[in-house]
C-alpha cells in the first residue's frame, strides 16, 4: 500500500510540475516502470521509491542500485521498440518519498543516469 501511495504522490506533484503522465505501472518482459511521463522535450522514465519512518541519513534513493539502473535502461529501450517511440529522447527521473510522523516528504531527482545505466 505504501508503495500504490508513494506513486500516488509522485504523478500529482510530478503533473503540478508540467510533467504529461502518459502511464503507470507498465508491467513488460523484463520489470515494471512506475511512471512513463513526457516534459515537453523528453520521454521520462519516473521510478518512484519510497520508505516509512527511516533511520537518520538513510533516504530511498539507496534503492536504486547498478542492477535497477540497468534493469530500468532494458525496460526503457523495450518500451520505446514495443509504443514505436524510437528517436525521442528518454530521461530518467527518481522521485523519492518518505512517510513519517503521518505525512509524507517529496523529492524530485532529474536525470539520475544515462542510458548506460550509469549516475550522472
């Protein structure tokens, strides 16, 4: 529930700031992505982490390790072949969110890596 919640969260804010949402939760061969968006000039790829109640300096950014990098990289190029939305560019954003005390915080990080899966 508290992942449904999160990216609840993340499509209002990431629409208040003149993000397209254009899906959720697409489920292909190789994994899911949370949220498929469009900010005018970019195909954005929003994977949305979130964490309740976390220890001092631990956020969810964590989460998003090599592997994710390149699970969501071979999730991307797979989207873009199956929609035929080759040659636009792809952006991938992280949106974090953290429960606690019985609200939630919000964090927007653009272009996390490249399609190499690497941190930028």
């Amino acid at each position: 529930m508290t992942g449904r919640r999160a990216e609840d969260l993340a499509a209002k804010e990431l629409k208040k700031r003149g993000y397209r949402i254009i899906d959720r939760n697409i489920v292909l061969q190789c994994g899911e992505i949370d949220i498929l968006a469009n900010d005018g000039e970019n195909l954005v790829i929003v994977e949305v982490k979130s964490l309740k109640n976390p220890k001092e300096g631990f956020t969810p950014s964590v989460h998003l390790n090599k592997a994710k990098r390149k699970r969501l990289v071979r999730l991307a190029a797979e989207l873009t072949r199956k929609k035929k939305l080759r040659g636009l560019p792809v952006r991938f954003d992280l949106v974090s969110v953290i429960f606690s005390n019985g609200g939630a915080s919000l964090e927007i990080f653009t272009r996390v890596f490249d399609v190499q899966g690497r941190l930028v």
